[in-house]
C-alpha cells in the first residue's frame, strides 16, 4: 500500500529519527579494559574449578579403594571420612560456580537495562515523529501544489515517499527485533537464576549431608564400640533381600509409580537396545533427582504465573512445541485441555511444557520418535508409555555421552572418565546447554543414585 504524497516529509524526518536511534545503539555496551578482566577472572575461576574437581576425583577413588576391600568396620570408617572430604570439596566447587553466575547475571542485567533504554529512546523519538505527522497531516493539497510548483519536484517528493517507506519498514523490523532481544535476555536472566536457586539449594544439600555422614560415622562407634564382630552384626541385619527390593516402590520424575522389579525390567530392556547402564536410566527417572522441579500439574496453554511473575503467557512454547505436542495428542487419541505437562519457571520468560516419566518437550521428543519405535515396536510411541519413557531417557543419555562437550569433560580426569561421562550425560538431561552448572546440583546426585541402583541390582540378578 502506497502513503498519501502529504505524510512524504513527516515520514522523511520519522525515518531520520529511527537511524539516529539505531545508529546509536551499536555502541559497545562494555570498554575493553572491563571485559578483559572479566575474562581474567573467568579463567581464575575455571583453573579454581579444574583443581577442585580433580581433588574431588581423588577422593572418589579413595572411597571405591576402600569399600573395594570388603565390608570392614576399618574400611567404613574410612570411607565415611573420605565422603565428608568430597561433600566439602564439591562445595567450594560449587562457591566458585556461584561467583561465576553472580557475574553472569550481572552481565545480563545490564544488558536489559541498555535494552530497556534503547526501547524507551526508540519511543519518544516515535512520539516526537508522530506529532511532526499530526502537525503536517493539516496541510490541504493547495498547500502541497504550492510547495511543489515544478512537476519535478512533486516527483522528487514521491521518489522520497517511497525511500521514506522502505526506511520505515527497515526501522520497524527493527524495534520488533528489539523488543524479542529484551524478552530472549529477560529469559536468559530467569535462567541464571533459577542456576543459582538450585546451586543453592544444592549447596545446602552437601552440609546437611556432612552433619548426617558425620553422624553417621559417630553412630556406627558407639554402636560397635569399635569391634568387628559387632558391625558385621550390623551389617547382616541392614542386608535387603532380593524380594524386598523388587517390592520397592520407584517413582517416576513425571509422576506415576512402579515396583522396582518391574522399573528394572524396562530399564534392563533400554539398556540392551542403547548401551547405557540400567541403572542411570532408572536414576534418571526418579523422581527424588528432579530438584523439585514441578512436572505434570500445568495445561499447555495457560501459564498460571502469568502476568505476575512471568512474560510468556503459555506453559509450553508456542511455535517452538505447541503444534508438535497436538499432534503427538491427536495420534495417541488424548485430549489437549486434560493431558498435563510440566509448568514454567515461575520468573521472566522461561518455558515448561515437558511431557511424561522422561519429561521430553514436545519437539525433543519428535528427534527421537523413531529411535524410540525401533527399541519399543510401538507405532506411536507415547511420552507417557513407561517402556517408551525407558527408551526415550536411554537414546537421549546415549548422545549425550558421545557428545564432544561430555568427551571433553570426561577426558580431564582419565582415571574417572565413566563417572564424569554419565555426569555430564545427567547434567545435558536436565539443563541442556546449561549443564556444566549442573554438573553437580543434578549430575552428581543421578550418578550417585545410579550406584546405589547397581548396588540393589546385584541383589536381584544374583
């Protein structure tokens, strides 16, 4: 659609107005001097790290030396004492992670605060633009022809119009681009801090695990009174059998439950289609590794944190994930408004929308359908078909450890390499491209319990 030739100049000085403010927004936002020493203190901070986790290491290899040696009273003691060593190791690990998000986030605030002001500046230039329009729209085309006597110059005007409409256009583009830039970094930020929250959370976990390790130790002496035979008392009382083991109720991260027997069976079934040991994919899904995180209690389309405490007013992303999780509905015959996923983060922009036991968002899950199909024979696989969640959880850990960012990870401490390749693997399951945060607040703790699973898998398949 072509402008009357009247808006020609008002357009010309709106069009003006938009390059002033877009050629003054490419300023660097930090000088050199300031980014160089964040860089320096970032690398500070990662040497601080690479010698902390390799101390961390050691200290696991101490504890699997001492409870290779058999189940002594002596060994136990050591291995308790070794474990209060790696709790408070893993937390100056994770104080250094913290003063790295603490900067991260800082970063990012400034960065929505120059957006902020380049939107505000952006308008009251457009509100100057359009009272210079308002102001020439009175002028009648006598005033016009008189100002353009000559036919050249009237269509000198018109060439400016349709300049004036393509810069317009262009300007346009451009404050809509702005404007997504702020609501990408508003969720960026909700992320940093939702890092922070569960580091925290985490790092609170570790102490309280000190004080019951310490305890721990402290009971098993005055229980003993130092005397082997006394312990191995102890020990033959605490011994689960077979049976109790398969009766063990096992929760599913997305909700649902299962007797342990029956959970190792899909897991056992993933294991030989994938490579990946049962035991983490049933870590993987337990609920008690999911950082409380809230699954399953939300409708695709309502965001119950909206407008309060966040931007996005869908739970789950609506170009991104939304037509893939109808479609997935309408194959399996299930109902939009009754089939619930997870919730959003209750801050600025950050979506849920996560599916089933695996908790895959929907086009996640669309990437690894076949795979799953080929493990499982089902036509559709379902996100929340146990087997298929099985399947799906195994496929997905499995590329993750043969990525290059867990490889390199692995490839740090040569002597834990399978430790930190199923920490790392744990850490991608749950954050993404945000894992190394993660690496202890959620891939630790999956690792761990995915040990304790073996330890109850020996007794069943023995």
């Amino acid at each position: 659609m072509r402008l009357p030739l009247k808006y020609a100049k008002p357009l010309l000085v709106l069009a003006i107005a938009f390059s002033f403010v877009f050629g003054s927004a490419s300023a660097p936002s930090f000088n050199g001097a300031r980014a160089a020493q964040n860089s320096e203190q970032r690398k500070i901070l990662e040497e601080q790290l690479a010698e902390y986790e390799k101390q961390i290491a050691e200290t696991e290899i101490t504890i699997a030396q001492y409870k290779s040696q058999g189940n002594t009273l002596q060994s136990e003691i050591k291995r308790l004492e070794s474990q209060i060593s790696k709790l408070n190791l893993q937390i100056k690990a994770v104080n250094l992670n913290l003063a790295q998000l603490d900067q991260q986030i800082q970063s990012t605030t400034s960065q929505i605060s120059k957006t902020e002001n380049d939107i505000v500046s952006n308008k009251e230039n457009l509100a100057n633009a359009l009272q210079t329009l308002y102001e020439k729209d009175k002028e009648g085309m006598v005033e016009v022809m008189l100002k353009n006597p000559k036919f050249s110059d009237f269509f000198g005007d018109l060439n400016n119009l349709l300049a004036v409409q393509d810069g317009l256009r262009i300007a346009l583009n451009e404050i809509i681009d702005a404007r997504q830039k702020l609501v990408d970094q508003k969720e960026t930020l909700a992320l940093e801090r939702e890092d922070v929250s569960a580091l925290k959370a985490y790092q609170d976990a570790q102490k309280k695990n000190i004080v019951s390790t310490q305890s721990e130790k402290n009971k098993l002496l005055k229980d003993t009174k130092g005397k082997e035979a006394e312990y191995q008392k102890i020990l033959t009382e605490k011994k689960k059998t077979a049976a109790e083991i398969r009766q063990q109720i096992f929760k599913l991260l997305g909700g649902g439950e299962l007797e342990f027997g029956e959970a190792y069976k899909l897991a056992k079934f993933a294991q030989d289609a994938t490579g990946v040991r049962a035991a983490l994919v049933l870590a993987v899904l337990d609920q008690e590794s999911a950082l409380g995180k809230n699954v399953g209690q939300c409708r695709y389309d309502v965001n119950p944190y909206y407008p309060a405490k966040a931007s996005n007013q869908t739970t789950m992303h609506p170009t991104r994930d939304v037509p893939i999780f109808l479609d997935i509905l309408e194959k399996l015959g299930l109902s939009p408004q009754t089939t619930l996923v997870s919730c959003p983060i209750p801050s600025d922009g950050a979506y849920g929308g996560a599916m089933g036991p695996a908790q895959f968002i929907p086009s996640t899950w669309k990437l690894y359908a076949s795979g799953i199909a080929s493990i499982t024979g089902a036509r559709t696989p379902s996100p929340w078909n146990n087997a298929d969640a099985c399947a799906a959880t195994a496929l997905y850990l499995k590329d993750m450890m043969n990525s290059s960012s867990c490889k390199d990870y692995s490839n740090q401490i040569p002597s834990d390499r399978q430790t930190l390749l199923e920490r790392c693997a744990a850490a991608k399951y749950y954050a993404g491209s945000r894992w190394y945060t993660y690496r202890w607040a959620y891939g630790e703790p999956v690792v761990v319990r995915a040990n304790n699973f073996e330890d109850d898998i020996a007794i069943l398949t023995s």
